[in-house]
C-alpha cells in the first residue's frame, strides 16, 4: 500500500493562471490578446513607450495616428471630441511635434486665409516612401501575414464643429492700399504695450481691419486706446486678440450728417410803423427803410 506524499507538488493551474505564475505571479501585467483582423492601427512601441512623451501626448499621438486622411485635428475639434481643456491640448501637441510626430506649416490661400497644414509621422526621422503623398494624418498600413493582405478599415471619426476662424473686418472702400495711419498705430501699439508686439506681417494682415474703424470716423488714439485696454494678463497670442478686438468691437458707421433746415430770422418791431417783420437785428422794416423806397 503506498502513502500519499504531502510534500509534493500541487498540479499546475491551466489557463491565465498558467500563464500568471509562468511571467512571474500576479506582480506585473498579463496580455490576453486576441488578433485584430478589422478597424485597427499599427502603432510602434517608440511612441507608446516613448520616454520623454506625456502620457497625454502619446495617447493623442495614438488617436491622431488612428484617424483616416482628411480628419480635423485643430485644437478646437479634440477639445469638443475629449474632457481636456485646450491649453493641455495644445501642449501635448507641441510635444508631438518637438519629437517628430507632427510637423505644422501654415499657408495663405489665393482668399488671403490662413490655414495650418498637419502631417503625422508613424515613424519620425523614416525616409517616406517615392510614391508616398503627406496627408493631414496618416493612414493605417495594411498588414500582411503568410501571404494574406488585410487592410483595416477606418474607424468612423466622430463629427465635430468647424474652428470659429476670426475674420477681421474689412475696410468699406475697396482700395487695395490700406490707410497709413492704420499701420502706424497697430505697429506703435508696441511703445505704450510691449506685450502687443506684432511681427510686420501681422501688422499688414491687420491693417485693413484698422482701416475700417478710421474710415468710420474713429481717431487713431481711439484706437489705440480700445485695443490696448484691459488686456489679459498672459498674452501668448496679439495678433489674435487684436484680431478678436477689431472684430468684435468695430463701431457701426456715423449715420448720414441731416441737412441744415433754413433758419428764421426773429421778429422785430419796426421803429417807424411798429409792425412786426421779421430780420437779424432791429429797424425799419422793408416798407419804411429809406433805400427800399428810393430804390422803388
């Protein structure tokens, strides 16, 4: 008859607790993983394990990677699409970019807009394929596994509204030449605000809006004075904020000058008749007067 032998070994649990003691315990993550054959990206472990990234960079570096060509990235849209605000928003996206996982230039359209074109990079410093063309953001690769190519399929990007652009005023006379007094006072603004310093470009951007409130009777002080008042007090961005300020706060034009009606002269008494007439200052009226009589 043989003994049961208490010291021996338990019988190894199957399945994730298999796989638990196998990776040693519970200390550290277990990966269920199933395979994706639909709506996936390919991200790579240089962004999702970057060491220098926030952790709100790479997961907006992920997102934008997940995004089909064409979809809106301002900070506006991810704002309205996530629960952080747009100054974290923009900071992360400033990261992306200083890494190489973004790459902004802004362009002027034959309208005069300006708009911001964005590229994203799944592999930053990657020499980009000949045939390959940039595009707002990137598409997921297909992948190709023993032979077999499967393309995933774009996840629907949620609808979100358009940036509200501010679009300052234009002058109410077509003539293409601004009003010199316009630049002069937005490039001056300066002298009395250093914090409303304009590079020359902003000024000429800015320039026909100045116009329109010169050419609706405003003084350039007036200006001046409206635009530098009650400032914030971090400004990051003076053009915007002027651009916000002649837009919003451009006066209606001055109504039509009324035509002067005809002024009545007072009536007077006639020192010879006593009759009223009426005339600027007192004496004979027409019928008494001396020279109207001779001149009859």
């Amino acid at each position: 008859m043989a003994f049961p032998h208490l010291s021996a070994p338990s019988r190894t649990a199957s399945g994730a607790s298999g796989r638990a003691t196998r990776s040693g315990g519970h200390s550290g993550v277990t990966h269920d993983n199933t395979r994706h054959t639909t709506r996936y990206t390919v991200i790579g472990n240089h962004l999702a394990q970057h060491a220098e990234l926030s952790l709100l960079a790479i997961g907006l570096g992920v997102h934008i990677q997940s995004l089909p060509a064409g979809a809106r990235i301002g900070i506006k849209c991810l704002a309205a699409r996530f629960p952080e605000s747009e100054h974290r928003i923009a900071g992360a996206l400033r990261e992306l970019e200083r890494h190489g996982y973004l790459t902004r230039t802004r362009e002027r359209l034959p309208s005069g807009r300006v708009v911001t074109r964005t590229v994203s990079h799944n592999q930053p410093g990657a020499t980009p394929a000949p045939s390959a063309r940039p595009a707002s953001v990137s598409q997921p690769a297909s992948v190709s596994r023993a032979g077999s190519s499967l393309r995933p399929a774009p996840e629907p990007v949620p609808e979100c509204p358009a940036p509200q652009s501010v679009t300052p005023p234009e002058p109410d006379t077509p003539a293409p030449e601004v009003h010199p007094a316009a630049v002069a006072v937005l490039a001056g603004l300066r002298r009395t605000e250093p914090r409303l310093t304009l590079s020359e470009r902003d000024v000429h951007r800015l320039a026909p809006a100045a116009t329109a409130w010169l050419e609706r009777g405003v003084s350039p002080d007036a200006v001046r004075r409206t635009l530098t008042a009650d400032l914030p007090n971090d400004v990051r961005h003076p053009a915007g904020l002027l651009a916000h300020r002649l837009n919003a706060l451009l006066p209606p034009p001055l109504p039509a000058a009324q035509p002067e009606q005809a002024r009545l002269d007072p009536l007077q008494n006639c020192d010879g008749c006593d009759r009223a007439f009426r005339a600027p200052r007192p004496g004979c009226c027409p019928r008494c007067r001396p020279d109207l009589k001779e001149a009859a």
